[in-house]
C-alpha cells in the first residue's frame, strides 16, 4: 500500500491542474477558435492577448491598483495583528476570550451582507474609490485571521523568553523587535500569506468601493465582458495573469506553509 | 501555562480593535436600521417593527435558498474534509516533492474567486469545455445550464477543486508535528495502519482538522462570487444559494428592509454554528 501511496497526491495535482491549463491554453487562442472549434492545443499560437493587456492601461493599471490595495491591506493586517496577538498569548485581561470571539466574527461577515453599508461608510468619509478604502475593508476579514494566526505562534514560544530578554536589561519595544518579532519570523510569513491571499481573491467589497481610480484586475475582467462582447482569448490571458501574483508568493513561504504550520497551533 | 493578568494589555489590542470595530459596527448598525424600517424611496424611512422578520420567516423563496445552502455546506464538508486527509497522509513527508506538492495544490487557492467562476463556466461547457466535451463523448448528456443535476454535480466539483487544498495544508501541517517516537511506539506494539490513524494521527490532528472544517463551513456559507459567475444562480433558481438570493434582493431589487432582514438572521445562523463549534473545540483544549 505504501508503495503506491504517490498515486493519490499525483492524481489530485492532476484534477487540480487540469482547468488552468484550459485557461492558460485559451490565452494563448484567438476568439474564433475557442469558439469555432474544440482544440486540446492552440492550432494557430497568438500572444496577441497578452499585447493588448500590457498596451492597455485600463487592463495593466487594474494589476497595479490590485497590488496596491493587497500590499497596503498585508501591512496594515500584520502590522496591527502582532500587538493584539502578543496580549492574547501572554496576558490575561478583561473580557479577553469574549474579544477573541467577537473578533472571530468578523471573519464570518458575509461580504454580501457589508457590501451596501460599505459603500455608504466609505463615500460619507471620502474614501470611496481609493486605494486605502479596499485596503482597511478587507481588514474585517483579515485582521482576526492574523491574530488568530499568530497567536498560535506566539503561544508556541516559551515565555521564559520574555523575562531573559528583561533581565538582559532590554526594553519592552527593544526587545519586541529585536527578539520576538525574528523568533516567531515564520508566523508572521505565514498571517502574511493569508492576508495577501483573501484580499487579492475578494471581488465583491472590492468592486463595491471602487469605481475608476482604484478599480481591480477582477473588476476589469468583469467590465470588458460586458461591453464588448465576450473576448474569450483575452478574458483568459487575463485570468492567467492573475493566478501569477499569488504563485510567486506561495514560492517565496513554501518552506513556512510546511513548516511554519507545524510550529504554530494553526 | 497561567498567563498572569495585567489590564494593561488592552493598550495593545487597542488598534485592532479600533480598525475591526469601524468596519464591523457601523455597517451592521445600518443593517439593524434598514431591517426595522419601510422605504418608499426619496431617502423617507418608516418604522415598520419586525414585519420583515415575520415576512421572512414564513417566505417560501427564503426557506428554499436558506436549504440549498445547507445542502451545498454539508456536501462540501462531507467530500472535502475526508479527501483532504486522505490527501495528507499520502504526500511525501520529505525531500523536494514536499515543496512541489505543497505550491502545486496551494495554486487554487491564490485565484481570484471571479476567475475561478469564469474558468470552469468555460472548463465544462459542453461544446468548447475540457470537462464538458469530454463528458459528452463518454456518452454521459452533460448540460449544466440547462440540467439541475449536473449545474450542482460542476457546482461541488468547482468547489472541492478550489478549497481541498486548505484541508490538505492543514491536515499535512498537524501530521509533521508528530514525533517519530510515536510511530517508533507503534511499531513496536505491531499497530495496523488503521489502528496508527485512529490512535495517533487522528488524536493529533484533531485541532487542525476543528479550524479547517470552521473555516469550510463559514466561507462556504458565504460563497457568493464563484457560484454567480459559474451559473447565475441557475438553471432558474435551482443553484440560488442563500448570498446569491441576498444580493439580489438588495442590490438588484433594492428590496432594503426585506435584505436587511434577511442579512441578520443569516449572519445569525452562521454565528450560532461557529460558537457551537469554537466552543467544543475550547472544551476539548481545556482536557
């Protein structure tokens, strides 16, 4: 039995990679043939698909602005996740497991129920169709992710750390950064990862808050489908473009999503 | 470990919850507000009380999308989280396979939700589609914008595509933290495999395998984009899970007391279900 045990993982990988290659197959197709007939390769390789995206800036600047709005909303997560993490792990405060719930809840929120009073939040403050207002939105999501994350993590190391560190004679903030925040550097991969993740997927609060300026690769894709009719080649290279982004940075924490997970309690 | 209590630690998760709590209490506020009010346009609210509630609760149109999505949660669960076991035991444990398996079935989960709509709708088309052509050919009459069946078996075939590799992770990531003493112990005492599962590897997957299945059941609760993108909803409502139904009560209709409603007692449901599971999963922490 062990023996064939590959089978199973190489079977999956198989089921998994099927619908990409149909997608990125099609990038690579004029319109016509992914119309006209059923091809398993593409008759006639066109990278035409591709030109149009890079020339366009209404197609390339929704990439940037998807970019934008995920880096601003991984910072923020992270940066505002790690204290809070840091107090769940080591102290004990009032009401602190009720805060962790609700926290948690938030994780909950359907995006379909937030997205009408989303848009009314951020247009009453100004924010609509800005970078930032995509950022702090996905934060309701994602911050009680990062904490949930790497309070596992912290709650992995020892605290015996902690008060070596003060005898040591360093300082709360010293300490903070110079000791804790490297020792628990696979945790913080890890809640990144995540953050980047389930903010660069979101469509729907994104699309909600943005209008031209601010406007995703996601919402792009859905626009162009309606006004020009169904441009199949360059929906798909579209799309393949996009599954790009997230690979380079499951390359870059790969080590950490086999390890890291181990470590914490996650 | 006693942690020892200081109030002070308030201080520190004071920015989150400044930042959560901009974002979660005003926007639900305006959700109560509308739910409890009639409109008839020009920005005039009435109170109304709990007519929408009633109204709701006695919908036949509610009650049918509010089951459709616990079919497609419990299928889901059902399928995905056993795979994904069965997945993790049998991945290499280590060497380079361990990397090319893990960042090969991360992939799915990096798609943007819409693409990943967009790329099965075209993935199983009968005519152009991969799945659907071959399908067809077998002999099998496969037409999932016209077939209920067959709109639901691309539904969870999407579905488990998409989000096993979450239960993959997970569960692969509680399995390398056991000690190789403990399979050394079994080994000794001439243990079956099963009998190593049940005893050892299931016991310590426990936790992994308490968020996974949390994680499936919210986010599959609030799957919105890929099922709208996929089949609209349809063939006629036959796929309309309960967000698809909300949205188009308030985004389409503009229906904003009924929605608002109808968003409460939805969030409610996935509330209470989550705090019935988080609470075992403390329980079983605490023993």
């Amino acid at each position: 039995m062990k023996r064939y045990a590959w089978l199973i993982p190489t079977i999956y990988i198989i089921f998994l990679m099927l619908p990409i290659y149909w997608l990125v197959t099609m990038s690579f197709k004029t319109t016509n043939e992914i119309l006209g007939s059923f091809t398993l390769f593409p008759q006639r390789f066109t990278l035409d698909n591709y030109r149009t995206i890079f020339t366009d800036p209404t197609w390339y600047w929704g990439y940037i602005n998807s970019i934008i709005y995920v880096s601003l909303n991984t910072v923020i997560s992270v940066a505002a996740a790690l204290p809070a993490a840091y107090a769940f792990s080591r102290y004990r405060f009032l009401g602190d497991k009720h805060l962790f719930f609700w926290l948690l809840t938030n994780r909950m929120a359907p995006a379909a129920v937030f997205a009408l009073p989303f848009f009314q939040l951020y247009s009453a403050i100004e924010l609509f169709d800005t970078h930032i207002a995509v950022a702090l939105a996905h934060t309701l999501f994602n911050i009680p992710l990062a904490v949930w994350i790497l309070e596992g993590f912290m709650s992995g190391v020892p605290r015996q750390l902690d008060e070596t560190a003060y005898v040591d004679g360093y300082s709360f903030p010293a300490f903070f950064t110079k000791i804790f925040i490297p020792t628990i550097g696979a945790g913080i991969g890890v809640a990144a990862f995540f953050c980047f993740m389930f903010s660069w997927v979101e469509l729907l609060l994104a699309k909600t808050l943005t209008a031209v300026y601010a406007k995703p690769i996601a919402a792009t894709m859905t626009k162009t489908a309606s006004t020009s009719g169904y441009e199949l080649g360059l929906l798909a290279a579209a799309g393949t473009l996009t599954i790009i982004p997230g690979a380079i940075v499951i390359w870059f924490v790969r080590n950490y999503i086999a390890k890291g997970f181990a470590l914490g309690r996650v | 470990m006693n942690k020892p209590v200081n109030q002070k630690a308030w201080f520190f998760v004071l920015p989150v919850l400044l930042l959560v709590a901009f974002n979660a209490i005003v926007p639900l506020m305006t959700v109560v507000n509308y739910s409890v009010q009639e409109t008839f346009g020009n920005n005039e609210f009435f109170w109304s009380g709990v007519i929408w509630f009633e109204e709701l609760m006695r919908n036949p149109r509610f009650h049918d999308s509010l089951g459709r999505q616990f079919t497609f949660t419990l299928t889901i669960l059902a399928i995905e989280i056993p795979l994904g076991v069965i997945i993790a035991l049998a991945m290499p444990r280590k060497g380079i396979w361990v990397s090319v398996c893990l960042v090969l079935m991360a992939l799915p989960l990096l798609i943007p939700w819409n693409v990943v709509g967009a790329m099965w709708n075209i993935f199983a088309l009968p005519e152009i589609g991969l799945l659907g052509k071959t399908l067809n050919t077998l002999g099998f009459d496969y037409n999932y914008t016209r077939q209920t069946g067959a709109a639901w078996f691309t539904l969870i075939t999407m579905d488990v595509w998409h989000w096993t590799s979450l239960v993959v992770l997970l569960s692969y990531a509680g399995l390398v933290s056991i000690p190789d003493a403990y399979y050394q112990a079994a080994r000794i005492d001439g243990a079956s495999p099963w009998a190593i599962f049940r005893y050892i590897q299931l016991p310590k997957m426990k936790r992994v395998l308490t968020i996974a299945i949390l994680l499936r059941f919210m986010d599959s609760f609030n799957i919105y984009t890929e099922p709208l993108v996929l089949t609209g909803g349809g063939p006629g409502n036959s796929t309309t899970l309960l967000s698809i139904d909300l949205a188009k009560k308030a985004l389409g209709e503009f229906d904003l007391g009924p929605a608002a409603a109808m968003s409460l007692i939805y969030f409610l449901v996935i509330l209470l279900t989550s705090w019935i599971f988080y609470t075992l999963m403390m329980r079983n922490e605490e023993q």
